[in-house]
C-alpha cells in the first residue's frame, strides 16, 4: 500500500476512543518517495516546529533510513537570510547545520519506536536530542579557491573551516577545480565534479558515521566503568550507612539494565558492518584519486577493530558486574545470617524468660496457699477476740474451748486443717475461673489489600473511640497503623453477634490501601465467625464512604446479600444465647430450672 502522506508523533494516545488528540505544537509531515520492504526507504519530511517571531523557515529534508542502520538527512540549500546559494558564508552555514542537526533528531524520534528510543537515551545519557551527527557539505566552488593545503594555515582559514567541520585532519586535491577536507565533525567536497563524486562520498560518510557513533559509545563505557567504581566504594561501605545496601541494589539493577542494552547496541554494530560492502573504486582519475584520499577499507577495517575493542571492555564490565552481583548477595547473606542469629538469641531469651515465669508462677500458687492460710487462721483469731489481749469471752470457753479442745485431743487441728483446706481450694478455683475468663481469645489476621477513600475513613474513625495512632514514613510508603475497641453496649453486641472485638487496622496513606485488619475477640461469649467479622468491618467501611461496595465484597455479591447473611448470622446468635443459658455455658454451674429438665 502505498501511503502519501501523513503527520507521524512520537507521543501516545492514551484515549484512543475519544474524537480528539492533544499533542505539543510542532509535527512532522512525511512524504514516502521510494521503499522496499526490507532493505531501506526514502521519505521527505517536511517541518512544522514553531519558530521566533519574524522568522520565516522553509526546510524539507530528504531522508534515507537502510536496514544496515545508516540515515542520511539531506537537503539543498537555496538561500540563507540575505544570502542566495551561489554566496553563503560559513557563518550563517554554521547556524543552519545547527538548527538541522536539532530538527533532525526530532524527525527521528517521532519515526522510531520506543525501544530505538531508549537505546538512543542510554547511549548519551539522556540527550539524545543533542546528539552529534557527521556533516556531509558538497558544493560546486569554495572562496577564495586555495590549493588544499593552504586551508590548514592554523589561522583564519582552518578557523573559519573549524565551525562546520570540528578539528580538521586533511585537507586534499582531487583534481584542478575539486578538493576535499576532512574533520572530526564533517567533511567538506568542493568543485564543479562534485556531484558526480557525492555516491562514493556517502559510503564513506556512513563509516564516518559509525566512527562517530563508535566515539560516544566508548565515553558510555567510562561512565559505565565509574560507576561500577562507586558501586564497589558502596560495597564497602555498606555498614556505614544503612541505606547503602538499598541504593547498591538500585545500582546494580540500573547498571545491569544499562549493560545488557550497551551489548545489544554493540551486537546492532557488529552487524551493520558485515552488510556495508565496500564499493568499487572509480575508473576516472577524480575518483581514484577520492579513492586513495578516503581509503574506504582502512577505515572498514579500523572501525571493526574498534568494534571488538568495544566488545572486550563491555565483557569486561559485565564480569565486574557478576562480581558485585555476588558481593552483593554475599552483604544480602551477612545481614539475613545477623537477623537470624538475633533472633535465635532473642528466642532463647523467651525460653529462659518463659521458663523462669513459669518457675515464678509455681512458686506464686504456693506462695498464695500459704498466705491464704495465714489469712484463714486470722479470721478464727478474730471471731474469738484473742488480739484484744483480754480474757476470753465465756461463749468462747463453752462452744469452742470445751467441745473442740478439752474434750477430745486434736479435733481442734482437724478442725482447723478443715478450715485451711477448704480456703485453699476456694482459692485455687477463683484463680482457675480468673484464668478461665482471661484464656479462648480468638486473634484474627486478614490481609486485605483493598482500595480506600481517605474522606470516608476519617468519617469512620470519627465514631470510634481510638487508643493508638502508628505511623511508618518512607520515601515511597506511609503505613498507618489504628487499634481501637468497638463501644461494650446492647446495639454493637447485637451487630458483632456477641462480645465487641477489639481491632487493628495498617492501611497505605499515600497509596490508599487498607493493607491487613487484625481481631480479638473472646470466642466464649461471641458467636461470630472469621468470616462474619470481616464483613461486618467492611460493610461499616462501606456505610461510611470509606470503601466502594464492589471493592470491599467483589462484584458478583447482590445488593441485600451481604445483610441477609448477616441477618441470619444474628438470628442463629439468639438462639444460640438461649441455648447457652439452658446449659449453664456463660457459668460455672446450671441453674435450678436446667436441674429439673434434664431427664
């Protein structure tokens, strides 16, 4: 299919349904002229990026993108300012190759997918709109016309020559009217034959290219190189600072990504090489001339020797990178090896401490017979008034003294030890039933993980009494954490099936996530099960605007579903209360009504 025209951004429609589409002023008009499906195709562009105020630009580029990776942007300038094309000074040259090396790059990015883009953006950090890009001037007379080498007079020639061309290498005649000049940034061929030599010129170019190319990826590998380097100073210092394991983690991931998309681009390299087949040399004597001058094949040959240089320093960098990536797990290691051994001693401390508690607790029991004892002796010296130190009173003589002491030997001990025991075992059951009372505590763990409305959950904790606030702040996350225990009165029994639990809520404040919500709740008094719990706190969150219906129970639930099964959960709650009172579960004995039904 053939296509005629069309306006090409980079940017993304995120709404594609929508009638419209938003993008920054400035796009790119494009004109395919010549393709083939698979080895190149030829494009005009035309530019529409906004200029000053009272600047008329005109441009349209030529551009030619082959399979082996080389762009060519070209185009024929008619007239700079006030200057026609038979009389254009370097100057204003310099400044029109600048602003076509920005426009570009633009063209570029709006016709490269992503994945181009981001090799581009790692290769030069970031700036790939800035990037360098070879010059390729061709033009039919130079002034004032010079023998080549009197351009390189390190003066106003070579200066003037130095803004569009960089550092200049040679400068050569290929023939009376023609000569060629060479520099780091650009290459300059001048004279009537010019146009007939620009094909053999383009093949050059685009080694020139990759030398360019080849240049900032080798500056890539030093930055690469340096902050392997810190990464290792981080390594080191990992104790000095406990965010330095985190941020060598961070660095070791970004390097990793950095150096599996540099040995991608190198591999991209490698292969463009092998597809550009050097041309053969021309037959007239302009263009063996051109020949001997380029040397196309030295230069081939240069630029894959430094292709495999490259390759051998990022080899290198990916085996110091397994390096750190071991030191890093070995950090990783150490410190989990410290965790547990702080927590192997720390459960020894809770062995030891639990054992001792337990030895205390043994000796407390005893301890607490042996007081009540004391106690119960008391009591039989109060009743007789022996603490008055006064004669004992004649009742005391009659109903204690006689019967109990006088009469028959030791039946005043027995008596006592009665007594004693007696107290004791009263005693040992109130502490069993105190522990009875205190034990069957049902501690419950949900991890939720659901979306919340921070106005609707002020609303629901402004009817709650709260007892703690814990907050936890981190760069990307601030956890809350809210314990509170619901109002101990007829209405919240009813609706917790029971005894009002007590409840711990961690949500994501940033993020808004309700995180985990933790229960206790005695299980001998209420009747609610894991999952009544659950929904009750959520149908709560729901009446107060702190949670969408759908989100807190799903969207397959029913309207009214929720409350019925609720309903029913209270119904069997009655019922078994009843129950419970019949059969003396809440108490230690039964009633006298539960003696005369049981059969």
């Amino acid at each position: 299919t053939a296509v005629r025209g069309v306006f090409f951004t980079a940017l993304v429609d995120k709404t594609p349904l929508n009638t419209n589409f938003k993008v920054p002023t400035g796009l790119t008009s494009v004109r395919i002229i010549d393709f083939d499906m698979v080895h190149f195709v030829n494009l005009e562009a035309e530019i529409n990026f906004p200029e000053e105020s009272g600047i008329v630009q005109v441009e349209s580029f030529g551009v030619h993108m082959n399979m082996d990776g080389t762009v060519f942007n070209g185009l024929h300038i008619e007239a700079i300012m006030d200057r026609m094309s038979n009389n254009i000074s370097i100057d204003l040259l310099a400044r029109v190759l600048v602003d076509v090396q920005l426009d570009s790059s633009k063209i570029l990015d709006d016709l490269l997918s992503g994945y181009q883009r981001g090799l581009l953006d790692m290769i030069y950090l970031g700036d790939s709109a800035n990037r360098n890009k070879y010059n390729v001037i061709v033009s039919d007379a130079i002034h004032p016309k010079l023998p080549a080498r009197s351009y390189l007079d390190r003066g106003v020639f070579e200066n003037e020559l130095k803004q569009i061309l960089g550092e200049i290498y040679t400068a050569e005649d290929i023939g009376p009217e023609d000569i060629i000049i060479i520099g780091r940034d650009g290459i300059l061929l001048s004279g009537p034959n010019a146009p007939s030599l620009e094909a053999f010129l383009l093949y050059f170019t685009s080694l020139l290219c990759r030398e360019v190319f080849i240049r900032n990826y080798f500056l890539r590998t030093f930055v690469l190189t340096d902050t392997l380097s810190k990464i290792r100073q981080l390594a080191l210092q990992y104790q000095q600072d406990p965010d330095n394991v985190s941020r060598l983690q961070m660095a070791i991931s970004e390097v990793s990504r950095d150096l599996i998309m540099l040995e991608e681009t190198l591999s991209y390299l490698a292969e463009s090489l092998e597809d550009l087949l050097v041309p053969e040399a021309p037959q007239d004597v302009k263009g063996k001339k051109l020949h001997e001058v380029l040397n196309c094949k030295g230069m081939s040959h240069s630029i894959k020797m430094r292709v495999d240089d490259m390759a051998k320093l990022v080899a290198g960098a990916g085996h110091q990178l397994r390096n750190l990536q071991q030191n890093a797990g070995i950090i990783t290691t150490t410190q989990l090896e410290n965790v547990f051994r702080n927590i192997d001693s720390n459960t020894k401390f809770l062995v030891d401490a639990s054992a001792a508690n337990e030895r205390s607790s043994a000796s407390l029991s005893v301890m607490q017979v042996v007081l009540a004892g004391g106690f119960c002796f008391n009591i039989v010296d109060r009743l007789a008034g022996g603490t008055f130190n006064i004669s004992q009173p004649a009742w005391v003589y009659n109903f204690v003294y006689e019967p109990l002491i006088a009469r028959t030997a030791g039946l005043w001990f027995a008596w006592n030890m009665i007594w004693l025991f007696s107290c004791s075992y009263g005693l040992i059951r109130l502490m069993r039933f105190l522990e009875f009372s205190s034990s069957g505590t049902l501690s419950l763990r949900v991890k939720l993980n659901k979306k919340i409305h921070m106005e609707g959950l002020h609303t629901f904790f402004s009817t709650k009494y709260v007892d703690l606030i814990d907050a936890d702040v981190e760069p990307h996350t601030a956890y809350k954490e809210v314990e509170w225990e619901e109002e101990d009165d007829d209405d919240n029994e009813d609706k917790w099936l029971g005894c009002v639990p007590r409840i711990e809520m961690t949500y994501d404040h940033r993020h808004r996530f309700l995180l985990k919500v933790t229960f206790s709740v005695d299980k001998k008094s209420s009747f609610a099960t894991e999952e009544d719990l659950v929904k009750i706190l959520l149908q709560d969150l729901v009446i107060a605007g702190a949670m969408e219906r759908e989100v807190a129970f799903g969207p397959d639930v029913e309207e009214g579903e929720i409350e019925r099964a609720l309903e029913a959960a209270r119904l069997g709650q009655s019922a078994g209360r009843a129950q419970a009172k019949n059969s003396g579960m809440f108490g230690w004995f039964r009633s006298p009504e539960s003696h005369s039904k049981q059969p």
